[in-house]
C-alpha cells in the first residue's frame, strides 16, 4: 500500500511540473485563446491537485470527505476545521474554486486575461502557503 507521504509527493511533484508549464501573469494579454484555454486548464489542474492532496489527508486520518453538490467548498471549510489548512488558505483557495466551477462550466470563449492574471500571478505564492500548512499539519 503506498503512504500517505507518497501520495502528497506524487501530486506535488505533478504540481510543480504545472508551474513549468505555467507562463507569467504578464504574458497573458498575449495569448491566443487556445493558449488562454491551456493556462486555465492549468489552473484547474492546479486547484485539482490540492483538492487530491486534502482528500487523501482526509482518508489516511480517517475523516469523512465530504459529499454532496457543494462537497468542493466544504472540504475546504472542513480543511480548516481539522486544523489542515489555516483559514488565510482556505480563502485564497476559494479564488481557485471558483475559477474550477467557472472554467468547468464555460467556453473558453469565456476567458479573460484579465480576470486570470491575478490566479496565475497568485498560484506559487499560495502553493508555498499550501505547502507549509500540509508541513505543519503532517
């Protein structure tokens, strides 16, 4: 059975090879919209890792993850309620949600560099806090 520790890594270790595919939030406005559609599947890519990483949290600790229509945004709550993940996190993620629900929802017609910039200039910052919330917990 592979470890919990195992796992983080696996989904970290996809995450930073995101980032190096990942362009600066100034190059955006510069974008085809298919290139646009790549940096916001790149970005959903990145939300789902974190998502992946709190779920398996979750299993290895033996707590429910959470189901239901608005199972996304109560795992983040419920992050928080474990002590997972501090609430100065769980804020910035709640960005990402709602890009995840937008970008699952929308045409790529429907991107806007402007309104991904600041996730794309954002993303490492809060994967460092990520990172140093799942360090502290683990």
């Amino acid at each position: 059975m592979v470890r919990l520790s195992q796992k983080i890594l696996a989904e970290l270790e996809n995450i930073d090879e995101l980032f190096n595919e990942m362009p600066s939030h100034t190059n955006l406005p510069k974008l085809s919209t298919l290139e646009l559609a790549g940096v916001a599947a790149l970005l959903h890519n990145f939300y789902n890792g974190i998502e992946n990483i709190l779920k398996q949290i979750f299993m290895s600790q033996k707590i429910s993850v959470p189901v239901g229509q608005s199972w996304h945004k109560d795992l983040l709550e419920k992050a928080v309620n474990e002590g997972i993940i501090s609430e100065e996190c769980k804020t910035h993620l709640g960005q990402y949600l709602a890009f995840r629900h937008f970008f699952s929802h929308a045409y790529a017609l429907d991107l806007y560099p402007e309104k991904m910039e600041p996730l794309v200039e954002n993303s490492r910052i809060l994967y460092s806090l990520f990172k140093n919330d799942i360090n502290k917990f683990l």
